[in-house]
C-alpha cells in the first residue's frame, strides 16, 4: 500500500510487543523503513524471525533501554546513519508499574515511584531532548509520544502512574511549542487495549475495569492505535501539533 509514509524513515521505541509492534508492521506493510528498538531482546528476535525478506530488509533494530540517555542518544544517530534521514519517532516505551489498580498512593514504595518516573517521564525526556535538537530530524518530522487516557484524569490506586502520564502530556504540549512546527510533536491517549501489559494487569488484579462504562463497548486493538499513530507520523496530519488523541472508544467523553 502506498501512503505518505511509503519510503519514511521511523524510529519505533517499544516496538517489540503491543501497540509498538503493531506500528512497526503498519509501517514496513507501507514501505517505510523501521528502526526498532526495546528493552526486551528475546521479543526483537520475536519480531525480526516473523518478518518478510523485504520488511527485513528495511527494518534496523537493537536492544536499548529508553530510560538509559546515552543509550537512546546513540541508537537515534545509529538508526540515522544507517537509514540517511529519520523522519519521525514513536515512544511506546512505558509502565503501569507492579501495583496499578490496587496500590493507593501511601502503599506506593518510593522504588516504585523512581521506577514509574524513571521509565514514563525520563524516558520521553531522553526521546526528545536528543531528537528535538535542531538539524537532527528531517523537515517537517513528527514525533508521537504513548500516553494514556489516564494522562488527563486520575486513577484509583494508580496514582503515580497517572502523574506519570499526566508529566508526559506537559512535555510533549511544551515541546510542540519549543519547536514551532519545525518538528510536530503529539501524544497518543489510549484507553484499554487488548496488549500483553493489558493481558498481565488482568492476570494480577480481579476485575481490572479502568474504564468501566466507554460508549464503544470493548477493549480497544494494537492496529487500532497504531492506526492514528501512523497517521501522526505522517504529513497527512501536517497541520497537528501539541495535541493529545484519545482512542478509547469514547471512554473519555
Ligand atoms: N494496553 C493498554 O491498555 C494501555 C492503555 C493506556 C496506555 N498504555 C501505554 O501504551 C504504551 C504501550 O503499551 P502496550 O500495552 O503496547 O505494552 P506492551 O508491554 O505490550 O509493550 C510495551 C513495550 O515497551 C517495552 N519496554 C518496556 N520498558 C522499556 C524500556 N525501559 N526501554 C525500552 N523498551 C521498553 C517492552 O519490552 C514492550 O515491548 C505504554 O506506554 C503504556 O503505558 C497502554
């Protein structure tokens, strides 16, 4: 299919399960070239021995963990000098920590707290502060960063990961601001989607309901949020920034 991010050059950070996933295939299937990378090896060798020759071909990836700055640093300038250009980067890198949906704010250890922050907060303070440096980018790039529905509301028991969340969306709304349209930057809001982290909250916690009564009564899809991120990747959204999506089958109403 070709689109306007047929021959794009993306960074998907979290690419390897989930939302993350489901983008990096929506986007080598529309021929843009993928640099991937995740924290999680096995689930990158996943993803590379399921590919195609051709999405192959076109796709770089390694090992990195978001939350280590240099690490970040040096796989967006790898990922360029591989590919000659990166045209945007995606954030799926994230956390609802070990106790969302049951630990209140006092029973929240302060190793908890650092661990959410470190990888929901830091880690888009690693993306941005070293994508959004002038010149390193392409004209007219975009980056999208994963939120939450819960970056505009609280969370019962959820209380960090929700100010997580919350930190985030004022990052990337400043950041839109800061680059002027030099580089589009916008958040994504998912509400509850059918993905492994998704599937190990239910497995944890009875009855896991963030959002009990959406008017589009089911759990939201991968394809359906890397949907609307493509779509914020590419030029045919040239004219969004600063801005937060919500796909939450109108949870957030
Ligand atoms: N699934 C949901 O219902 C839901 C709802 C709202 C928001 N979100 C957010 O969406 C994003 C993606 O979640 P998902 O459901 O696709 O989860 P997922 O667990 O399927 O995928 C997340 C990916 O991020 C990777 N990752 C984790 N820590 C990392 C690190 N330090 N460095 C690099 N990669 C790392 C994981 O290995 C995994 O491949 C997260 O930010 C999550 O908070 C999920």
């Amino acid at each position: 299919m070709t689109s306007s991010t047929t021959a794009m050059t993306y960074v998907i950070i979290g690419g390897a399960s989930g939302m993350g996933l489901a983008t990096v295939q929506t986007l080598l299937a529309r021929g843009s070239e993928v640099a991937v990378c995740d924290i999680s090896e096995e689930n990158l060798e996943t993803l590379l021995a399921h590919l195609t020759p051709e999405a192959s071909s076109k796709c770089f990836a390694k090992p990195v963990d978001v939350t280590d700055r240099s690490a970040v640093n040096f796989f967006f300038h790898a990922a360029k000098e591989h590919f000659g250009k990166l045209n945007g980067i995606a954030n799926f890198a994230g956390t609802g920590g070990h106790g969302l949906g049951t630990d209140a704010v006092w029973q929240t250890s302060e190793d908890e707290y650092n661990f959410i922050m470190d990888l929901n907060v830091k880690g888009l303070f690693n993306v941005l502060s070293s994508a959004l440096v002038p010149g390193f980018l392409s004209k007219h790039a975009s980056v999208v960063h994963i939120g939450s529905i819960f970056s505009e509301k609280g969370f019962l028991n959820g209380a960090v990961f929700a100010a997580s969340k919350h930190a985030a969306l004022g990052m990337v709304r400043s950041a839109a601001k800061e680059t002027k349209g030099r580089v589009r930057v916008n958040c994504v809001l998912p509400g509850v989607i059918d993905t492994p982290m998704h599937r190990a909250n239910l497995a944890r916690v009875k009855n896991f309901t963030p959002t009990p009564a959406t008017p589009i009564p089911r759990d939201g899809t991968a394809q359906e949020v890397a949907n609307v991120v493509t779509f914020l990747l590419s030029e045919e959204s040239s004219f969004v920034t600063g801005d937060a999506w919500n796909v939450d089958g109108g949870a957030n109403a």
